[in-house]
C-alpha cells in the first residue's frame, strides 16, 4: 500500500499549508522551503506517487493535471517573464516525497543546465 506522506496529510488538512489555489482535481501550495521568489507545489487530488506513474494513468486525468500546473502559473502571474516546471522523478532526481508534485518556480532568471 502506498505510503501516507506529507503531501496526504496536507491535502487532508492534517497538516496546514500555505495553499495557493484549490479545485476538485488538484491542490497547490508555497513550497517551504522557497527556491524561487515564487515557488509553489501542485499536487493532482486523485494520488500518483511520482511523474512515472504517468505513463499509465488515465490521459484525461493527466491533461486536467497538466492544465491546471499552466492556470496556476499563469495566476501567479509568471506567464509573462517565464517559470520553470519541475517534476523530481526517483532517487538521482532526489525525489523527497513520495507523491507526485510538480515545482512551479519563477520570479528570478534561471540557469541551466540545473544542479
Ligand atoms: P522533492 O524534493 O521534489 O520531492 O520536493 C519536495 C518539496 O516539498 C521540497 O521542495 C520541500 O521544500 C517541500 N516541502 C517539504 N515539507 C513541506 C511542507 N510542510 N509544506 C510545503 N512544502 C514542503
């Protein structure tokens, strides 16, 4: 069975967050531990542990997630000047929670290649 991580106790409200934006399919909140001026989480309500499970998931459920990642970007108001989308997928990605969440970062110019 999968684990019952941060991320559950946070969407249940176990646990409070700083929660940017809420709808029926996804939840997203400020990372506490901002690498960005503006760093925000998005996690999909219906549980995915990490950005492989992806490729069996149902396609318009993923769609929805996706849409929603951009409609959050863009209330954010990062659309205009560029934001990053990070998914840490598995250990060498250094993936800390077990339940997928897609990194929103902007609000400063970027580098690349990243760490
Ligand atoms: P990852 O390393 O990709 O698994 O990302 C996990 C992220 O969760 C990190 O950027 C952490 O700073 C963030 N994080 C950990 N605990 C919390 C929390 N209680 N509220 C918001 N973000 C958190």
């Amino acid at each position: 069975m999968a684990e019952d991580t941060l991320f559950d106790k946070i969407l249940r409200k176990d646990i409070s967050a700083d929660i940017v934006h809420e709808d029926d399919d996804v939840l997203a909140f400020r990372d506490i531990n901002p690498q960005a001026p503006t760093h925000v989480l998005v996690i999909p309500k219906q549980k995915l542990e990490s950005f492989a499970d992806l490729a069996e998931a149902d396609p318009e459920a993923v769609g929805r997630y996706m849409g929603a990642v951009a409609r959050v970007a863009r209330q954010l108001g990062l659309e205009e000047r560029g934001y990053r989308i990070v998914f840490n997928t598995g250990p060498e990605a250094q993936q800390s929670v077990q339940y997928i969440h897609a990194h929103i970062l902007g609000g400063r110019q970027l580098t690349w290649p990243p760490g």
